[in-house]
C-alpha cells in the first residue's frame, strides 16, 4: 500500500473536491464547542482538540429520524363508489347490498442515504460504526435495520491518527491502537506541514484520488511512523481484559454495584457522547389525520428505560441500570455479536459531571473480589482535576485535548 502525502494548505481543497459529489462532515469548533457539522468553503476543520464532544456516529445513526410518515382518511365504501356509477352490487334477490364508509391509513417509508464524506474522526470512533454494524446490519441473523445500512453503505470515514492521545484514553486495553483502522476507509496521519495518507479500501482510494495528494517522501512515510509509535507509547492500559466478562457475570449481585452507582445522577450523558451505544425509541406523533413514526437516542440510564406496558420495571433501582451499562459493554455484547461495545475514547470519563470512570468500575467489578478492588481503589489520593476533567464545553490547550 503506497503512503502518499497532502500539504496542510491542500486540505481545504480535498474537501472542496469531496463536496462536489457528497455531503462533508468534519469537526468544527462553535462557541468553544467542538462538533461534527457539515463543511462547506471557507469553514476551518478542527484537528487540534482531540475529541469532538460527541463522536461521529450521528451522521450515519441519527438522534432523531423519521422514519416513516402516515395518514388517516375515510375511505368511500365501495358499494357506494359503484352505485355512482350505476353498478350498485346486489343480493341473489336483486337487493341492493348496504355498506359503510371505512378509514383507512396510508403510510409512507421515509429516509434519505446521500453520499457523505466524515472527515477528521478518530480511529476509536470508527471502531464504533464497526461495533453498530453488528447490532444493525443483521449479525447472526439478528435485525438487519435499512435506514442504517443504507447510510453506512454510502458514507466514507477518513480518520485522523490520534497524535497526542489523552490520559483518558483507554483504546489500547481493548485492542484498538490511536492509528488503528478498524472501519477506517482511509487513515490521515498529521506530520510537519501536512499529512501522510493512506488508503485502505475502494471507497477510501475513491476519496484520496485528488491531485493534491502525492506520493510521499520517505521522509514524510518515516515522520509519519514515528508519530503512531509515538502515540501509541502515551496510551496506557488501566486494566487487562482477560476474565472481565466471566467476573461481571459472578459478580452480578455485588453489593458494589451499589456502592459505585450512589454518587451517579442518571443523566444518561455517558451514552450520549459514547461512539458505540445505540439504544432507542420508537414513537408517534399525530396532528389531526396526519402523523409520523420516529426513532430517538434512548439511554439505559433512563429511569423507564425497561419499564414494561403492564407497569413492571425489571431495572427500576438506579444500581441496576448501573450495572446493565457496563455489563452491556463487556458481557451481554460479547456473549451476541463476539466483539466489546466500547472502543476506549474516554469520552464518558471525561464528560460526566459526577466523574465516573468507566476504568475504576471494571477495576472493581471485573475483578475476581469486587470489594477487595473496591477497597483499594478509595485508598488511592484523589488525582488534582486536570484537562481531562474540565467543565463539559470548556476550551483547553490547542495539543490535542478537549474542547
């Protein structure tokens, strides 16, 4: 596979190029704020803050989606539609056959799947569309969802290699790698003046088939290597994988769930900006005749998350929707579809306002003694807040942290 090179000032212009056959997608910063938005000329892309607030994963796996819309209408009884024409049916006897008017419901599918480029995502985000396609795309002859299928068939993912990954990350305890290309269509790694490219499927040759990117220098190939070492160096492992699921499974009833649940406030911002949780719901909404079908983001935090039409809550102590997140992750998940639905971005450490650590939790409930951890873990001095535990929205400084 041949490296080839972009210059930093070219970039604009390979996104200029995209956009004339697709929708581009690339991290913006508005108002401290660092998101996924549509890109069109004169918009500055944003590689300096590592982490979008909220992944990627929006511009195929919408919060909100109509799906289908439908309406509500009488229809003329047929008997009477044909007795307007002089060809009223009748009985044997030759009477006229009575009949009455009936409402009907028309119903439309919805949804759109246009070409899409996503620029400037981080390879754990692109491990999330990978852990979605499982769940979606008809794994095990499981569902198999169209709407999500048919963006993901039509979007392109042209990551960014983590340069200077955060002391939140976690991607390398669960086998990804900050210049890992698991789902990645195309891997662009930030070197001086610009970046090596490198493509690792036909969509991803299709998108870097611009005049801009030329082949690289060997210079420029080995600069771009000692960046991934480099990066991949700063990323420690807070916890080894090995029995996590077999020790959440024996520990299920472990009063430690409790313990580590207290101080969480159900607010559900952890599943939010996660890049794998996919959980929703389904509703109506009708006006007079005319209404919609649509799918929203749920979260398992949700105080009536499983709560059953009859009134029963299987999971209506905080604790055990506690317990079903991170035992979703590393036990239900694994157990259907053989992979981990979570790629390590620390995002739900960085952004709960109660400082849940995703790590500590599998520390302790993916240990063969839960209180033994547990104990352990609160005799380990409080760490002085840092970056990585600054309010949600706030700006830090431009090498590779949060905004």
């Amino acid at each position: 596979m041949a490296i080839k090179y972009l210059a930093q000032d070219q970039l604009p212009a390979l996104l200029a190029h995209l956009a004339k056959d697709a929708r581009v997608v690339a991290p913006v910063k508005t108002e401290g704020v660092v998101a996924f938005r549509p890109w069109a000329a004169g918009t500055e892309v944003e590689l300096d803050v590592l982490l979008a607030k909220q992944s990627a994963k929006e511009s195929v796996f919408p919060q909100t989606e109509t799906y289908l819309t439908f309406e509500y209408r009488m229809e003329e009884a047929a008997a009477d539609a044909a007795a307007s024409d002089g060809e009223a049916p009748t009985d044997a006897e030759g009477a006229r056959v009575a009949s009455i008017p009936h409402e009907t419901v028309e119903v439309e599918a919805t949804g759109e799947a246009p070409a899409q480029v996503v620029f400037g995502l981080r390879p754990c985000d692109a491990r999330g569309f990978v852990q979605m396609d499982n769940v979606f795309g008809g794994y095990g002859g499981f569902y198999f969802d169209p709407l999500y299928n048919a963006r993901r068939a039509s979007t392109t993912l042209l990551a960014v290699t983590c340069r200077d990954p955060r002391s939140t990350c976690f991607c390398a305890a669960l086998g990804g790698d900050p210049a890992g290309t698991e789902g990645v269509d195309a891997l662009f790694t930030q070197v001086e003046g610009g970046f090596t490219v490198e493509a690792l499927t036909e969509k991803g040759e299709a998108a870097t088939a611009f005049a801009g990117i030329t082949d690289a220098t060997e210079a420029q190939t080995g600069a771009g290597e000692a960046v991934k070492e480099a990066a991949t160096a700063k990323v420690e492992k807070p916890f080894e994988l090995e029995g996590i699921r077999d020790h959440l499974r024996a520990n299920i009833e472990a009063q430690q769930w409790h313990d580590l649940a207290m101080r969480c406030i159900s607010c559900g911002t952890c599943t939010y900006v996660c890049p794998n949780c996919y959980c929703f719901n389904v509703s109506d909404a009708l006006v007079e005749s005319k209404g919609e079908r649509y799918r929203t983001w749920d979260n398992c935090f949700n105080p009536l998350y499983t709560e059953e039409t009859s009134g029963h809550n299987p999971r209506a102590e905080k604790s055990s929707r506690f317990r079903n997140r991170f035992s979703h992750k590393f036990w239900y998940y694994p157990d259907k579809y053989d992979s981990l639905l979570c790629s390590g971005c620390g995002r739900c450490i960085m952004h709960c306002p109660t400082r849940i650590d995703i790590r500590e939790v599998l520390r302790v409930m993916g240990s063969a003694d839960p209180a033994a951890a547990l104990s352990a873990a609160e005799t380990v001095p409080a760490a002085t807040p840092s970056a990585s535990h600054a309010a949600p929205g706030a700006e830090s400084a431009p090498d590779g942290k949060e905004a």
